[in-house]
C-alpha cells in the first residue's frame, strides 16, 4: 500500500535525522522545572516529543504545520462535499504530506477490508447494563479487539525492533477501521434499544459512522467529517494523548493504549467540557421563557453566573490567547447549515457579550471562545442529545492522533517513560540547598 511506504521512506529519514541530532544536541536543556509545575500537573514543561501537531498560542492548533484554516481548504472531500475528510488527516499526521485523492481512496479501501468486529466483541457490550456510561463501553468494546493486535502476537513470536511500526501499523489501520462500528453500536445498544444498522461501503469513514448512528443526512455527514478532522489531534500533552503514550512506551500494544487512553479522555476536565457547555446554554434559554434573550440579558447572565462563584464554559484556553481556530470552523458551518437555529443565535450572540465580560473580571488570561463553546450545539441541533455519548464522538476522532503518534513511537524506538518524582521533603532541602548557595 503506497501509504505505508510512504510512511516507510519518511520514517527511515526522521530515524537518521533524529540520530543526528541527538548526537549532537542531546545536552541542550530545553525545559526548567518550577516547583508550581511540580505540584501543577506539570503544565509547561517541554519534556515530550509529537509529531502530530502543535498549539500556537495565535494561530490555534497546526497539524504537521499546517493551520485549520489551511486543513479545511487543502485536506481530499467527498464527492459533492466541502468538509476534509479524516482518511485526509490521518494521512497528513502520519506523514507529514497531504494526501491526494487517490492517497484517501487508499485509505478508505483499506479501512472496508480491515472493518469487520468479531461477534463477541458485541456480545461483551450487550452484556453490561443499560445505564452504563458509554465511554465505559467504549473502552471496553476496544480492549476486547485486543485478541487481534498484530503487533502483540508479533512481539510474542520474536522480531526486531526495526520491525516494531510496521506491525503498531497494522493494529491502527485494524483499530481505526473498526472504531466507528464499535462506537456506533454501543450508540445504537444504549440509545436506541439495541437496533443496529449495518455499515453502508459506499461511503466514507465519517459518513459510515453517521450512518451507523442512524443519522443519514447529507449535513450530518459533513458534520462529522469536520468534527473528526478539527478534534483529531492537540499536542501530545493532554491527558487522552499521554495517556496512550504512556501506556505503549511499555511497548503495549494499541488496544491497551488507546482503550486506557480513552479512560482518561472520559475524565470531566478532559471530555466533556461541550456538554458542560451546552447545558449551561440550555439552562440560559429556560431562564427566559420563550422569549430569545438579547445581548444586555446575556450580559447579566454571564455576571449572575461569575458572581455566584462559577466559570462561564467554553471561554478561556490553557495556551491560546485568542478565539479557537475550531470555534471559528463551526461557526462557519453553522452560518452555512443552521442561521436560524435559536441556540447557535444565542452563541452567536455570547461571542460578542462574553469577551468583555470576562476582561472586566479580570481574571482570565484568555477571554476568547474555544471550541467547546461551539460544538455541541451543532450536535444538538441535528437531534443528537445523548449527552453522554457526546465523549466518544470526541475519542473515535482524538484516536487518528493517538494511533499516528503511536506508529513513530515505535518507528523512533522511543523508550519507556519513567519520570522521576521526588517528597516534600526533598523539595525542601533542594530549596534550602539552593539559598545557601545565593547568599
């Protein structure tokens, strides 16, 4: 297949490249470590290397360079389609080119023949309850695929580390073929009393996930292409993304990665900001009745919301500084396909109200919208209201970055990660160290 060749002659460049530089600048520090830092989660410390993608604190995310923006014109579409599709995305992540169409056609031929769930997979889902949380379906339904991880039974049998990412390879082609089935079915199981749709080759991989759904609208379909492009991938430092590169540092394989990946995607601070989001917009709306709020109503509401000691949701970004590039892509979907719908009106109008608010405050570095304060709208608007389910939407798109990086992990031999940790006590005489020293 030209895409794992491709991949292929751009991994035998980066290993000689990295060689290279590492011999010669293996000494150069990159990072300090703040005792904030330490006990913050260690926010800021440059101490990881992805290939994927970058945040840039003005331009938004950059996946292999290239903006959203520059994705959304650039990146393969569907025939009759203005939305990228995410067969494109994979490839750029991967490779660092963009595709042509005949790369994607690749691609999607592939995901058809390696798309198939072994039946018990299935019955493993339906064997928990009803009132599961799906990303714990989820999570499950992925691990249980494990049995076929490639790599693991190459591991087991003996091969060379040089051989390691061609295998990792062919677990995430298996996987990512297989993650809409999988997500469409506990949707269907959970929401819908268990009545499955089977998948629709003709189609494209988001599309097919719409379909599966149950969601065979020409708008869903683009829906979901965007959706899946813009959450794809963001730094290797969120917690979804280390955690799969965390876990296949132990050279586990991607099954184990990506489902213990996707437990840290289901966390609060993590997956589910848009459903915060929405609910907050929805509790907005009841509050004044039928009438649509204007914009002094939005105003007061903000104020009423941060003087009774809460955040307004889906403002502010740990690193942007201005308005979320993918904010900005949904808008514009919105301006498109839903002018009228009252709730994006009433984002609409939050983008010109909370801004201000929240620089009167005074307390947030970054007052502009994310893209949270704009995505679950859109997914309510086409009548997908599970709230719930809304984090697997975000994992089946956030798994295109994890499994790409997963590839070069292995392809760069990267080792396992162990950090070191240090007490209190510790810290305490490293301080008291280092003051002797200044006087």
């Amino acid at each position: 297949m030209a895409f794992k060749e491709k991949l292929r002659e751009k991994i035998l460049q980066r290993v000689e490249e990295t060689h290279d530089f590492r011999e010669k600048y293996d000494s150069v520090v990159i990072s300090e470590v703040t005792v904030k830092q330490a006990y913050g989660g260690m926010r800021g410390v440059r101490c990881m290397v992805w290939e994927g993608s970058y945040l840039d604190p003005f331009e938004g995310i950059r996946f292999r360079g290239y903006t959203i923006p520059e994705v959304r014109k650039l990146l393969p579409k569907a025939p009759g389609g203005h939305e990228p599709l995410p067969e494109g995305i994979l490839y750029l992540l991967a490779t660092g080119d963009l595709p042509t169409e005949q790369d994607v056609r690749e691609i999607q031929e592939e995901f058809k023949k390696r798309m198939e769930v072994p039946g018990y997979v299935f019955d493993m889902i339906r064997a928990l309850p009803r009132d599961s949380h799906p990303m714990t379906l989820f999570s499950l339904g992925i691990l249980a695929m494990r049995m076929d991880s490639k790599f693991a039974r190459a591991y087991a049998e003996g091969i060379s580390k040089a051989e390691y990412w061609e295998y990792m390879y062919e677990d995430v082609l298996d996987l990512l073929a297989r993650l809409p089935r999988v997500a469409a079915f506990v949707y269907r199981y959970l929401y819908r009393d268990d009545q499955q749709i089977e998948p629709d080759p003709s189609l494209d991989w988001a599309a097919n996930f719409a379909h599966m759904l149950g969601y065979d609208n020409p708008e869903v379909y683009e829906l979901m292409r965007l959706y899946l492009v813009l959450h794809s991938d963001h730094e290797g430092g969120n917690v979804s993304a280390h955690t799969g590169h965390l876990v296949a540092s132990a050279l586990s394989d991607a099954y184990y990665a990506l489902s213990a990946a996707m437990n840290g995607l289901a966390g609060p601070l993590h997956g589910l900001a848009n459903q915060e989001v929405l609910r907050w917009i929805l509790e907005l709306k009841k509050s004044f009745g039928d009438r649509m709020p204007t914009k002094a109503d939005l105003e007061r509401y903000a104020w009423d919301t941060l003087n009774a000691g809460r955040v307004i949701p889906g403002y502010g970004h740990a690193v942007l500084r201005r308005t979320d590039p993918r904010y900005t892509a949904f808008r514009e979907f919105a301006l498109k396909y839903m002018p009228d719908d009252e709730l994006f009106r009433i984002v609409s109008m939050l983008y010109e109200v909370i801004p201000n608010v929240l620089k009167q405050h005074g307390k947030a570095k970054n007052p502009w919208p994310n893209v949270d304060a704009h995505s679950g709208v859109l997914l309510y608007h086409y009548g997908i209201r599970e709230f719930p389910y809304y984090t697997v939407f975000f994992g089946v798109s956030r798994a295109i970055g994890i499994l790409s990086q997963l590839i070069w992990d292995r392809a760069l031999g990267l080792p396992i990660e162990r950090p070191k940790s240090v007490t209190l006590e510790w810290l305490k005489e490293y301080v008291k160290q280092k003051e002797q020293e200044a006087r």
